[in-house]
C-alpha cells in the first residue's frame, strides 16, 4: 500500500516535469546548439544524454497502460517524418537548421522513452 502511494506521488511529481524539461530542452537545444551527426560537439552530446534521460523518466512514469497503443504509434510517425525533415526545411532561411536539430532533439527525447514502452509491451504480451 505504501509502495503504490509513493510510486503514484512520485508520478505524478517527477513524469510531468520530465516531460516538460525534456520538451523545453528540445525546443531550446535546436536554437542554441545546431545538431550535427556528423561531427556531433560535447555540448550536443550532454544534451542528447540529459533528453535520453529524461525520455527513459518519460516512457516509466507517464505512459499508461492504455495509452501504450497511441504513444507508440506516434513516437513511429514521429520517426518517420523526422528523418525526411531535411527535405522540408532546407529552404527555410535561417530558421531550417534550427527547426531541423529541434526535431532530431525530440527524436532523441521520444527514442528512449519508445524503448521503455515497447519493452512494457513486450513483456505484457509474452508473459
């Protein structure tokens, strides 16, 4: 019984401010340090760590059991469209790299958060 309440307190403290740092370090990440796959800085190393973070914070304590379905078929869409966001922002002066390393921030955020769920899921449906 003491497990369950502090197990809810910690959801309902820690997941939503995950997932509203990780969206803010996101958004703010894509401005300041332009993602580069390439040849990836520390600073964008740091970030991807703290969003894998937060992401893995994320796919524990907020995703319920029936929102698994959902979760999952958008972090799919997400994926997809992610990868082909070059071709759209590339003409986007001086905005398009930044809405680029933002969107691959996000897909950084939502990957480890992903692997949690579907690891859930996997087991729900094995055992």
């Amino acid at each position: 019984m003491v497990e369950k309440k502090l197990k809810r307190g910690l959801q309902a403290l820690v997941g939503p401010w995950a997932y509203i740092a990780g969206m803010v370090i996101t958004v703010v990440a894509g401005f300041v340090f332009p993602f580069n796959l390439i040849t990836p800085s520390e600073a964008t190393m740091t970030v991807i760590g703290v969003l894998s973070a937060l992401g893995i914070a994320v796919g524990l304590l907020n995703i319920r059991d029936i929102e698994k379905t959902k979760f999952l078929i958008g972090v799919l869409t997400l994926l997809v469209a992610g990868t082909q966001i070059t071709l759209l922002t590339s003409n986007i002066q001086y905005l398009g790299n930044q809405i680029q390393s933002a969107v691959f921030y996000l897909m950084a955020f939502t990957i480890p958060a992903a692997t949690v769920v579907a690891i859930k899921v996997i087991h729900e449906v094995a055992s």
